[in-house]
C-alpha cells in the first residue's frame, strides 16, 4: 500500500480507456461517430465537419462531446446519445479475468463510475467485461448532471452522494486534462493509469489499470 491513498474509501472511475487499455480501433469509430452526427446537424461536407470539430476540440473544451454538442447547439446528453447510436464498443472487447479480479479484490471501496459516455451502453460493456453492475454506487454520465467531464458538476454530485471529504476519494482515469486535473482541483486524490510517463498533474501514474491493488 502506498501511505498517500491509506485514508481513500471511495474509488471514483472513468469508464473508456480506463476500465479497459485505450484502443485505436475503438477511438477510431468514436471519432466516425462525432463527425457523423456534426454533419446530421449542420450539413457540413467530411473536409468541413473535421476542420470545424478541430477548432473547437481541446480549444474550447478537451472534452469531444462537449465540442460536438457546442458545433451541432444541443446539449451535451443529446450529443452522447447520438454518437453512441453509431459505434458499438463492446465488438472490441470480451471478459477480462484480470479486471474481475482486480474488482474483487477491492470489494471493500465504494465505487462509482463517472465518464462522458451512455449509462445503458456503459452497463452493457460492464457486462461484457465481466464486471457486475452492482459493482458500483452510480454510473454518473451527462444523463445525470447535464455535463460531461471536465466539468467539476459531475464530481461535486458524487462528493454530495459519498458524502465524505474531498480527500477520501480516488479518481482513476487515463485523461489529465479530462478525468484527473478537474478531481484535483477538488481536492481528491488521482491516479494516470495505462500510461508508462509519469504524469506531472497526477499523485501517481500507474502502466496499467491492474495496478491499482499495488497501492491500495
């Protein structure tokens, strides 16, 4: 165990490219995805749907929902619904006793996920990866808060739904900018996972999800 989480009872969770080693092919679709439903929106041609999305992506915000929600002027669940109806995850993915073990082995945390995807499509991958359901507390998606990720709204909810301080609780995610830098702010601990570069925003930087038990 390392002595800077020994105080952490809940472990808050991004969902893809954390639960699961980030995917090209997967990245890929989702992209596919973001640039179908711009051009649903506005029309746009391929050449002009991708320039658009580039001056808003990681400019305006780091989070690709929220840039096609800002393009397509809706909001940001309607954005996620959407994209979700064009790719499916799940045919990249299959059980992973690794993951399962890993879960069991952390039984006595609180867990919660908190990621910018669908909560039904997120409870189907969980079922393909083999994790139960009521593994966790809540799935905190937009759907929930209105917002994604890096908003601060969708953590604040979980720290009023844990109801303990800021610093009992672990984000995991494989995004700084994304999933750690905002739970930081808040003053919870964060945890870079499926990264070999040591994270300058993170409390620690782990090369795979499965060490996570390493320092709890």
């Amino acid at each position: 165990m390392d002595a800077r989480f020994s105080n952490v009872k809940v472990l808050i969770w991004d969902f893809d490219g954390t639960l699961y080693k980030p995917n090209r092919d997967i990245w890929h679709d989702v992209r596919e995805a973001e640039y179908k439903t711009i051009a649903n929106h506005t029309g746009w041609k391929r050449d002009k749907t991708i320039a658009e999305f580039e001056k808003v992506y990681k400019t305006i915000t780091p989070s690709a929902t929220e840039a096609v929600a800002f393009i397509c002027k809706i909001k940001t669940e309607e954005a996620a619904l959407e994209m979700e109806r064009y790719y499916d995850r799940r045919k990249f993915l299959s059980s992973d006793s690794k993951l399962i073990a890993l879960f069991k082995k952390l039984r006595s945390f609180r867990h919660f996920i908190l990621a910018n995807g669908v909560i039904h499509r997120i409870k189907e991958t969980l079922a393909v990866l083999g994790i139960p359901r009521d593994t966790f507390e809540e799935i905190v998606t937009s759907e929930v808060v209105g917002v994604n990720k890096p908003h601060e709204k969708g953590f604040r909810y979980i720290l009023n739904r844990s109801k303990l301080p800021a610093h009992d609780h672990l984000m995991i995610g494989d995004r700084e900018a994304v999933d750690l830098a905002p739970a930081k702010a808040l003053g919870m601990k964060t945890c870079l996972v499926w990264s070999d570069t040591k994270s300058l925003v993170a409390d620690v930087t782990l090369p795979t999800v499965y060490d996570i038990e390493k320092i709890l």
